[in-house]
C-alpha cells in the first residue's frame, strides 16, 4: 500500500511526514492526555503532528495541543457542541483525508480506526499508512465495536498496545505476522510537577482537605469500568477503623449524581471530596498519602504512571496492565476487583505504617523511571518509520 507521503517515505527528507492522530474526543481521559503528551515531545523535525476528533463537546485538551503546536480539527461539528456528533463525520474525515495527504494516519479509538480503514483506501491520491493504539482489553468493546474493529482490524499496518494484557486480547486471527503488534508504556509527562511539604499543604488547602487527615485519592472518569461504587464501600469500611481517613475522587463522568448518593447512603458524604474534572491533576497528587484504583477492566492508565512518578504508594486492582508496572507488595498492593475488604484492609495497613508508605513511595518513584514520555513517542516514532520504509 503506497502511501500519499510528504518527504521521505521514513520520515526523514527535508519536508518532514504529515501525520494525523485520530480519536474519538480530547476530555481528561488517560488516552487523551497520551496524545497530548507525545505532542510534546514529537520529532517535529521528521513527522508533522495533527489531530481529529469527532465528539465536539470533548475539547477540553485542545487548546493545549494548540499550544503545543499541533492543528487540531473536529469532525462531529463546531468545537463545544453538546449533544451528538453531527453523523456527518465519517464525510467530514475522507475530505480532511484526501486534502492533507497524510503519510500516516494513527488512530486511538476503535469506531473512528474502523472507518479510517474503509475510507483510507477509496482516496484518490493512495491510501496512508495505518497505525493503530489499542487502550483498551478487547472484552470491554460492545458487540457492534468489536465486530467493526474485528473485521477491518487487519488492515493495519501496524498495532501498538498500551501494555502486554491490552496485547494478549487482541485475538489470533485479527493480527498478522511480523512485527504487527508493539507494546508500549506510556509514561507521564509531568516536569515541572510541585512536590514537598509545601505543594502536600497546597494542594490539601485547595481541595478543603484537613491537614493531618489520611487521604486516599483516586483519579478517573465515574463510570462503571472503573468502579468507585466498590472504592465507596471500601472507603466507609475503612473510616470504622481510621475517623480521620478522607477520600478523593477526581473525575467526571455518567455516574456522578448515582455515586454521590451512594456515598450519601453509606454516610461517608462528609468525608468524601467529589473534585470533578481537572486540568492540575499533578499539582493535587501530593495531597495524597496513597492513590488507588477500583476498575474492574483497564488498559495501562496514565493516572497510575502519574501517581507512581509522583511518588505514591498505590494500592490498585489486578487487571489489565496494572500487574505489568506494580509488583504486589514493592510499590504497593495489588487486590481483586469488586472487593471492598481487600481495598480497605490495604488502606488500612498503609495508614498505620508510615514507615511501609514511605519504602513503597520511593520504590514507586523508581520504577516510574522507567516509563518516560519521550522514551515511548520515540517507540511509537520507530514503529513510524518501520512502516512508512515498506
């Protein structure tokens, strides 16, 4: 498949190649903020970065990619919108194809990937190369996702996985052999983050926070994948234990209203801070003494890298990739899913010992080193030029 290509055909002519990112929207969510992230840190002297998106009233991160240099384009209809994306967007997508000539198009969402892929061919000039990010196990698709991801998936030229359990479920008949599929851990991209006593009682004074309290935050969408309902429980077991013990959910979403009188009937109302979504996550971590994650389904999530490179200790579900970048009882506690008990013993454990907090901390803070945000854009830009060469 030849591709439409600006320079040479890996990137590395004058005139660099002309990439879109593709996505379904630009919210907070850890995908998102991936692509944000690899913007900064792009080779812009080798690949011209751009990207589309198609839910209109998710453009939170837009701007910001703006700044960093990177055209954005909506397709679902005018930039904040509410409502539905105008089904015109599929149109909106072969015209802004065929007229920017992309060398490469690397999707992040699977709707939008499959109509790249029966689109991409039909354009005039060739089609472009085609890269695709799975963020996600592929259990968590709904049927008519899954079928057109599944029966258009092998049209890529190339896969990138968020971690080796997002690998393992893309099923054996939809890969191709080679080199198809890459994994690669994202790291966070948080230089520049405050840390220290003084961004800890920053941060506790801008979320309302008491200054010696134990506070477990969270940080997440509120939808069912990732399961505050169980967190909340946990939470209210826990109090029974520790009074002082407060919980931060940071995060928007559908079940917003459904959790708050959640928290409200188990009687933790009080103790429980509902932030909402925000664009200082790494400014508010320090206000927490553990983060943690109740998901029941999870690709590799950013707020976890960021908690981790932040230096805290974590005490997450064993799903997903999670297992991959914390080992149960170095950088903190892994536990089932949907299990309250296990969560609050954790919590519990770790409030008592300051001592063991502080070991899992540091240990946290060195296994993040591993994960850097531009060591994985130059992954991604390998897997770039491996494909643009044939």
């Amino acid at each position: 498949m030849n591709g439409p290509l600006t320079g040479a055909a890996d990137g590395t002519a004058d005139a660099p190649t002309r990439v879109l990112w593709l996505a379904k929207g630009l919210g907070r969510g850890g995908a998102e903020q991936l692509l944000l992230n690899c913007a900064r840190h792009a080779d812009r002297s080798r690949y011209r970065i751009e990207v589309a998106y198609v839910l209109p009233w998710k453009d939170a991160l837009a701007p910001a990619l703006t700044e960093a240099g990177v055209a954005v384009h909506c397709l679902g209809g005018a930039p904040g919108t509410p409502g539905r994306a105008d089904p015109r967007w599929p149109l909106r997508l072969r015209a802004l194809l065929a007229a920017r000539r992309y060398g490469l198009v690397h999707t992040h969402m699977p709707v939008p990937a499959a109509a790249t892929r029966l689109l991409a061919p039909t354009l005039a000039g060739g089609a472009p190369r085609l890269v695709h990010t799975e963020h996600n196990v592929w259990e968590r698709y709904r049927t008519a996702t899954r079928w057109a991801n599944a029966l258009t998936y092998r049209r890529n030229d190339a896969v990138i996985a968020v971690s080796h359990a997002v690998a393992r479920s893309i099923p054996p008949g939809r890969r191709r052999p080679g080199e198809w599929v890459t994994v690669v851990h994202h790291g966070p991209d948080l230089a520049g983050a405050p840390e220290g006593p003084a961004a800890r009682a920053a941060a506790r004074a801008e979320l309302g926070l008491p200054e010696h309290a134990f506070v477990v935050g969270t940080v997440g969408n509120l939808t069912p994948k990732k399961d505050q309902a169980t967190l909340l429980a946990a939470h209210a077991a826990l109090l029974g234990r520790r009074p002082d013990a407060r919980l931060l959910l940071v995060g928007a979403g559908p079940l917003d209203a459904r959790l708050r009188a959640r928290a409200a009937e188990l009687g933790v109302a009080d103790s429980v801070v509902f932030a909402g979504s925000r664009a200082d996550v790494p400014a508010l971590l320090p206000a927490l003494d553990v983060f943690t994650l109740s998901s029941r389904q999870e690709g590799l999530p950013v707020a976890l890298m960021e908690a981790m490179t932040s230096g805290l200790p974590a005490v997450v579900t064993r799903v997903g990739g999670m297992p991959e970048v914390l080992d149960d009882g170095e950088q903190g506690f892994l536990v089932p899913p949907g299990d309250p008990a296990a969560l609050a013993g954790a919590f519990d454990r770790l409030a008592g010992d300051p001592d063991l907090r502080a070991r899992l901390a540091a240990a946290a803070r060195e296994r993040a080193e591993r994960f850097d945000v531009a060591g994985a854009q130059r992954a991604v830009e390998a897997v770039y030029a491996r494909v643009l060469r044939h």
